[in-house]
C-alpha cells in the first residue's frame, strides 16, 4: 500500500457500478435548497461575547475599521 499498489489485484479502484438513482421518494431531495433566514440564527454565548468587545472597542475608538 504504501508503494501505491492495490492489496488486492481483483480490487478495481475505478468501479462505477455505483447505482445513484433510487425509487424511494424520501432520497430524492434528503435536504432543502432553501437556507434559513439570517434571523434565525443564535449565536453562542463566547461569540455573543466576541461581538460585543469588539463593538465596545469600535465605539470608544480602540479599533479603527478599515
């Protein structure tokens, strides 16, 4: 394996057996092309915190934007 070769020389690393259709309707579309709102996004509790240092600083003049 670690001169490249196959263990195995029935092994054939380029199969495209792979059969990616299916019958079943639930596989079709497992996930929705639809993203979220941005407003349903939480932030958690340290970035919350990031944020609001940042802000602070930006507003008392610490941190200059660009």
């Amino acid at each position: 394996m670690r001169q490249g070769k196959f263990v195995d020389k029935e092994i054939d690393p380029y199969n495209e057996e792979w059969n990616f259709e299916t019958s079943d309707e639930n596989f079709k579309t497992p996930f929705s092309s639809v993203q979220p709102p941005k407003s349903r996004f939480v932030q958690s509790k340290w970035e919350r915190l990031a944020v609001s240092k940042i802000r602070q600083a930006i507003k008392k003049g610490w941190m200059k934007t660009p």
